[in-house]
C-alpha cells in the first residue's frame, strides 16, 4: 500500500464522520494526517510505530491505524462508518469540489444518494434555494459530475458527442491524406459509450502520439478531454469493410453473413450484396436485415420531425426559466406547441404546484396563448405523482381539467416487480392519465430503476389508450429503446419527450430521436412529430 493510498484512508474516514455528525477534533486529525503522511517520502509501511510517531500531525491513535493497515490491510474504524454509510454518498465524496457539508445537505434534504441523482437535480434546478448554494455552485458542480462520469469508463453519449466530433476534424485536419472516421458505440449512437473509436488508414503510432500532444500532459492511457479514445488502423482497401463490422451488433451481422473482404467503402457492401442501406444506428437486429434485404425499411423518424415539445418544467415548480420564457424560446426555434408539465403538488423536493397555483398557471397560459397570432399554443399539462397505491395526488374532478397528464413515479422506487406493476397499471387505467412518463425511473450509469415487465405494461397502454414517453434526458432515455417494438406492434404511440427544466433543454430531444430510430422509429408512430392540428385533435379527443 503506498504513501497516498494510506493517505486517502485518512481523509475519507475524516470526511465520513463529517457527515455524520463525529467529534470535530477527531475529524481535523485525521484531515491533518492525511496532509502529512501524503508528503512523505519513505514508505510508511516500512516504518516503525516510533518513526511514524515523528511524523508531524501524527499521533498514538493514527500510528495504531497505519499498523492496522499494515498488518491487515484493512482500517476497522473506517470500515464500520463505510458500512452504514449508502454506497453512493461515499462516491459522491469523490466528486472534486463537493465536500462533506454539501454532501451531508443533499443527503438529509433532498434524499440524494447517487451522483446520478445529483446530477439530475443540478439539471432540475433543485440546489439553488438550499443554503450554501446557488446558480454559480449548482453550476459549476454540474460541471465536475459531467467530468466525474466522463473519467470513470462508460459515459453518456450525449456528454461525449460533442467531444468525439472534435477530435475527428483534428485528426482529418492533421492527416489530411488518409480516411478516418467515427465508429463503433459512437456511430451507433449507443446511448452509453465505453471510448470514442477512431477508423483510420493513418499509422496508429504516429496518430496517438498526436492525441498525446493535444492532451498536454502524461496520460497512462489514450483519452481526449478525459475521454477514454480506441484507435483501429486499416489499409485504405478494407476501410469500408472494417467500418461496416464496427458499426453494427452482432445480431445484425449474423443475419447479414457478409464475408470479410477487400471494401474501401461502407455503401459499396450495401450495393453489392443488393441491400438498401441501413444507417449505423439501426443496425441492431435481424429485422433491420431483413427489411433492407426486402426494400421495406422503415421511414426512421428525424430530428426536423419533431413538431413540438411535451412535458417541461417552468418556475412554477423547479424549473430555471419563466412560463413565457420557455414559450417563447419553444417558438422561437421553430416548434407548434409547448405542453407544461410542471411537478404536482406530491412532489414538495419540486415544489409541486397545489391546486390554487395551477389555476393561476392556468390564466397566466390563457393570457400567452392570446398574445401569440402565428397559431403558437402553450397546452395546460401536468406531471402528475403515481402514489404508492397508484393513485394520482389530485383527485379526479380536478385532473380532468388539465388538457394533458403525464403520469411519473418519483417516490418509493424501492419495488418489487408486482408492487411496480401493479402501480404503473392502476395509473394506466386512471381515464384522466394521458401518457406514461419515465417508464422505469433508470438513471443511465446511476440507478437501475424498479423493475417491470414491460411487456405487461405496453399491453395495459395499449388497452387504455395511453401514451408511453420516451424521456429524451440523457440521463433517463427512458423507456429503454429495446422496448419500443413492442410498442409498435401494439399500436401504442410513443412521444419523445425533453423533460425540459431549462429552456434549451428542449433540444434533448435529438437524444431521443437518436435512440427511437435504433428501434425503427417513423414520425407517424411519434405523437409530438403532429403538426399543430393534429396536435389539437389528439388533446380534444382526451375530454
């Protein structure tokens, strides 16, 4: 064990018993020996218990934890606060710049115990009226849990996209001579990559080498950015050949059973094995194959398609922007309509709106809506709490009124698959419920979610009518994209939803569309790809 990782132990049991309330004086010792004992340069496994006790800042009872952990690798006093301590909370003690204070805040107020979770809020805007914080801290530590996830292996492909697409103009700027491209997960647009793959004719060591460059510093491994980068170097006449096995899942090139030969170009192993060409993102099943095969793919639904957006937040409940700010941003970038769906009054971590305050949210819609003359309208929703029993929070006269309810489980996720389904179904059946919101409540890379059988689910939507939300937050992506042809085959609509809490969040839509098109997705199987008529037929068809 070497001097830091002695070091670390130290200061994560000072920081664990600060969050739980420990002796001051014992926490500052032990803070203090981490700051010491990370300085030395002997090895401390090596010393004896009178040349530790040298050691400035290190006292009889830090000597007898450094024998402890000499002798069997293992701190007793730490393990015992590790043990009743949620094994998020300690991961969150990781996140640089997030103390134990903070920590201990987001723990005991807002029952956060997930850096997923933390993020979420950070993009929910629920820190910024908690004492010590604000927008700039809220801001900045949204920030370090982005980077927090980039460096820990598997990312969000939303959080390394953009990334991924500058490094490729550097590389084609750099080696302007050869082919290089994007591929593997990241092409695919898996909505969870491991590294941005890199094709490339060009010599791989002289190409690491100059990622080494840009990343101005040593690195024991390739990454850009703090992206892990896999490199796989080809000769230019197996280019489209190796492009084409990266870029599709097994299940596909199975089905396909193309001979590995001599392709420089992807589209040219589509011509001549006479197939219509699949986009990478769509290469995931047999049936992409066979639909190519057969000239019968479907019209995947596209960004340009998404007509309006449903489901989103204003600072009637946590969201950063005013109702007129996130309608006139909605408008102003070219979409129909807006559905608010500000939280419901369960939901008191959101400031969920009581029933006089969606009144007043009402009349103050009612008062946009007039102002608008290009036939812009802003639709009186909801996200409407699934109660434990899965009931909703208003009672049925009241949530009749609203002219689209999307029902979510924020709370009591800890279910069994019965409880969970029993929940979900009751709220299906509600006739006053319009569109099932967040499907699971997963938090991709944080939180699994309850678990469901979903194809149960998608029948019981299927029966009533209901519409399942395909949550476009990175985060969420949820109902997962594997789940969607049931969904078609049973009629039930999908609608990609931003689950906006800001007004740009809006544009999280393209991350749902990327993922509704790996599931075959068509813009007439997506609700809010309706124009603005449509969109108002469907509403007036729930009263």
């Amino acid at each position: 064990m070497s001097n830091k990782e002695i070091a670390r132990k130290f200061n994560l049991l000072g920081k664990v018993m600060e969050l739980h309330d420990e002796n001051p004086f014992k926490i500052r010792s032990y803070t203090s020996a981490y700051a010491s004992l990370r300085k030395v340069s002997s090895p401390l496994i090596e010393m004896s218990e009178d040349e530790l006790s040298e050691i400035k800042g290190v006292g009889k009872a830090i000597v007898g934890k450094i024998i402890e952990l000499r002798d069997t690798g293992n701190m007793s006093t730490l393990q015992r606060y590790i043990d009743m301590t949620p094994a998020g909370i300690l991961e969150m003690l990781l996140i640089r710049g997030f103390g134990p204070k903070k920590v201990k805040t987001m723990w005991n107020q807002l029952n956060i115990t997930t850096p997923g979770e933390l993020l979420l809020a950070c993009q929910e805007n629920r820190l910024v009226e908690l004492k010590g914080f604000g927008m700039k801290t809220q801001k900045a530590l949204e920030q370090q849990l982005e980077f927090y996830f980039a460096s820990r292996g598997q990312v969000h492909y939303a959080y390394v996209i953009d990334d991924a697409n500058s490094l490729l103009t550097l590389l084609q700027d750099r080696f302007p001579q050869e082919l290089t491209e994007l591929t593997g997960e990241i092409r695919r647009m898996m909505p969870i990559v491991n590294a941005i793959e890199i094709l490339t004719t060009a010599q791989e060591e002289e190409m690491e080498a100059y990622i080494m460059e840009l990343a101005e510093e040593t690195l024991d491994s390739l990454s850009y950015h703090g992206f892990a980068v896999e490199i796989t170097q080809v000769e230019e006449e197996y280019f489209g050949m190796e492009q084409f096995e990266k870029s599709a899942s097994k299940e596909f090139l199975a089905a396909a059973d193309i001979e590995y030969e001599a392709y420089d170009e992807e589209e040219s192993i589509f011509v001549e094995w006479d197939l219509a060409y699949v986009e990478p993102e769509y290469r995931e099943s047999a049936k992409a194959y066979d639909q190519s095969k057969s000239g019968t793919l479907p019209n995947l639904i596209t960004n340009e398609d998404m007509l309006g957006a449903v489901h989103n937040h204003s600072t009637y409940s946590d969201g950063l922007h005013t109702l007129k700010e996130m309608s006139d941003y909605t408008r102003d970038n070219g979409f129909q309509y807006l559905v608010m769906s500000d939280h419901s009054k369960a939901a008191f971590y959101a400031d969920g709106l009581k029933e006089d305050q969606v009144e007043a949210q009402w009349t103050e819609i009612d008062q946009i809506n007039a102002s608008y003359e290009d036939g812009f309208r802003v639709y009186k929703g909801i996200e409407a709490d699934i109660l434990n029993d899965g009931s909703m929070d208003y009672g049925d006269d009241f949530l009749s009124q609203f002219e689209v309810v999307v029902a979510s489980i924020h709370s009591q996720l800890n279910m069994d698959m019965e409880k969970a389904n029993r929940r979900l179904i009751k709220a299906i059946e509600n006739p006053h419920t319009h569109i099932l919101g967040h499907m699971t409540g997963r938090l991709l890379l944080s939180r699994a979610g309850y678990p469901i059988d979903h194809e149960l689910i998608i029948d019981a939507c299927a029966a009533n009518g209901m519409i399942i939300e395909l949550n476009a937050n990175p985060q969420r992506l949820d109902m997962d994209w594997t789940m969607i042809p049931r969904a078609l085959d049973k009629g039930v609509m999908i609608s990609i939803n931003p689950d906006a809490h800001v007004r740009e969040s809006i544009h999280y839509m393209q991350y749902g569309v990327n993922v509704a098109r790996k599931a075959g997705l068509t813009k007439e199987q997506c609700l809010n790809s309706k124009n603005a008529s449509d969109f108002a037929k469907w509403v007036a068809s729930l009263s």
